[in-house]
C-alpha cells in the first residue's frame, strides 16, 4: 500500500501491541514543559515517519543506519538532529521516494530553532531572569502558524507519494545480515521521543 497506508496500519499496530512499548528502565530527569515544547514533539513525529517508513525495494541498510542515528541513546546525534547545521539533512539524503517531505521538515526545523534562540537571547539579557526559560504569547502564535502551514505542505506532499512502504524494521529482518554496519547491530526500533534537559539544574541548557 501507499505510505499514508503504512501509517495507519503501523499506529494501530503499536497501540495494541504490548511488546512495542518501551520497558522501564533508569528514571527520566524532571521535565520542565514550556510550550514550544508540543511544536517541537509534532516535529519529530514527522521526522520519525520518514525515517521509518521504507520504499519495499530500496537497500536496508542505509535507511536502518540513519534511523538509528536519530532515535538511539546518544544525545549528542539528537541534538545534531535538531539543532546542527547539518545533521537533519545527513540523515536525510538518502531518501528519494519521500525526497519531497525533506523541505518542509528542514524549514520548520530552522524556524523552531529561530524562536528558542530568540527565548534563550531575551532570557540571558533580562536584568532578572527567571528561573525557566520564558515564552511569550507572540512566539507561541508564530510557533502554531508555522506548525501548521508546514503539516500542510507534508500533507499535500505526501498525497502525490506512490509505491509500497515498509517499516524500517521490517527492513532490518529482510536485509541481508552480511552487512557489516548492520550484522554489528541489535537494536530495539521502539523510541522514546527527546527530552531535553533543562537549564538551572547543572545539566545541558534545555530548549
């Protein structure tokens, strides 16, 4: 079936399959919400479906490598993910049937990273800065619009996307495991989302 197909079917999949959720493990650091926070998780639901969703007849290895470099315990390959100048669009290149959905992702990607840079600026030059990072009213609304004319311009692309999808660990069973970067690898394909941490505790600064 066709890539809105696949999604479907993969969502009713995880929901009630208990084996998908990810197991308990260490404790999360507390999280401190701001509300650019729900923008930026809409962003990695899109990234995380053009990762895991693969053309049937494309090479695995490559899609399963790019995957893990965006949803793996290293925070560093996240933040590179989010925040660098090129790591959205180094795991990225190797997408053709979905090449459309890139720009959108990468443009919203930008804007997000614009307005958090613009908290943080008016946070630090504050004569009294308070404790969490601030977000106004003005950047929540430029947020939304942004959000949401991004969705529709990957809605309107992914319409005009044919052929048939698998996901990437099904691509990851299928492929031949002779592979050196993959015969090395035995990972888990559930993700926990990002969190980051947050400034005023000693960690990272958080966006």
């Amino acid at each position: 079936g066709d890539l809105r197909e696949a999604l479907n079917r993969e969502a009713y999949k995880q929901a009630s399959n208990k084996d998908f959720r990810p197991p308990n493990t260490d404790p999360l650091p507390p999280f401190r919400h701001n509300p650019l926070h729900d923008v930026e998780s809409m962003w990695w639901l899109c990234t995380w479906a053009i990762l895991y969703f693969v053309p049937s007849k494309s090479p695995g290895h490559v899609y399963v490598e790019n995957y893990w470099k965006a949803f793996t315990n290293d925070q560093f390959a996240r933040q590179q993910c989010i925040s660098g100048y090129r790591g959205f669009l180094d795991i990225t290149t190797h997408l053709s049937k979905t090449a459309s959905l890139i720009s959108p992702i990468e443009s919203w990607r930008q804007k997000l990273n614009t307005l958090y840079t613009d908290c943080y600026t008016a946070h630090d030059n504050s004569p009294t800065p308070s404790a969490r990072i601030c977000v106004d009213d003005e950047t929540i609304r430029l947020s939304h619009e942004c959000g949401k004319q991004r969705l529709e311009e990957l809605k309107s692309a992914s319409e005009a996307i044919t052929g048939d999808f698998v996901t990437v660990a099904e691509k990851y069973h299928q492929s031949d495991r002779n592979v050196p970067s993959m015969k090395t690898r035995s990972r888990e394909f559930d993700i926990v989302l990002p969190v980051r941490n947050t400034r005023g505790n000693g960690t990272t600064p958080s966006k």
